[in-house]
C-alpha cells in the first residue's frame, strides 16, 4: 500500500507558507492552523480524523519544492 503525503510532510521539511488552503479544501476539518517555534502559521494535523484523502496535498502551493515532483504521483 502507498503512503499518502499529508500537511505534515510539508511542515516538516520547514516549507509551508501559510496560506491555509489545506484549512479550507480539507474535508474532515482535520487541520487546523497553529504556531511554530519561529511565530510562523503551520498546519496542525489531527491524524485521527485525518482520512488520508490527500485533498490537503492537492491544493498545497508547496507541495512538489517540499515532496518532490517524482513523489507526486501517489498523491491524492
């Protein structure tokens, strides 16, 4: 079975920007927005609501800097 990338993969290679639209597309309201150690806005991912739909990945305007463009296939 493949492992859907989620928002957490993106906050942790350091690379979300913020924008929420994770937030907003995700369909479980598993993701909320937090703070890091730096101030910054990051994704918060409740892993037991979260379905792994990939919705988060699909929206994300990082995704293929923080995943890699050959990674993206499995998404969603």
């Amino acid at each position: 079975m493949t492992r859907t990338f989620t928002v957490n993969d993106i906050k942790i290679t350091g690379m979300c920007c913020g924008c929420a639209a994770c937030l907003a597309i995700c369909p479980k309201q598993a993701i909320e927005m937090g703070v890091d150690s730096y101030g910054y806005s990051v994704p918060m991912l409740n892993e037991t609501v979260c379905v792994e739909c990939g919705l988060c990945m699909t929206c994300c305007p990082m995704r293929a800097a923080a995943c890699g463009y050959d990674d993206l296939g499995i998404v969603g």
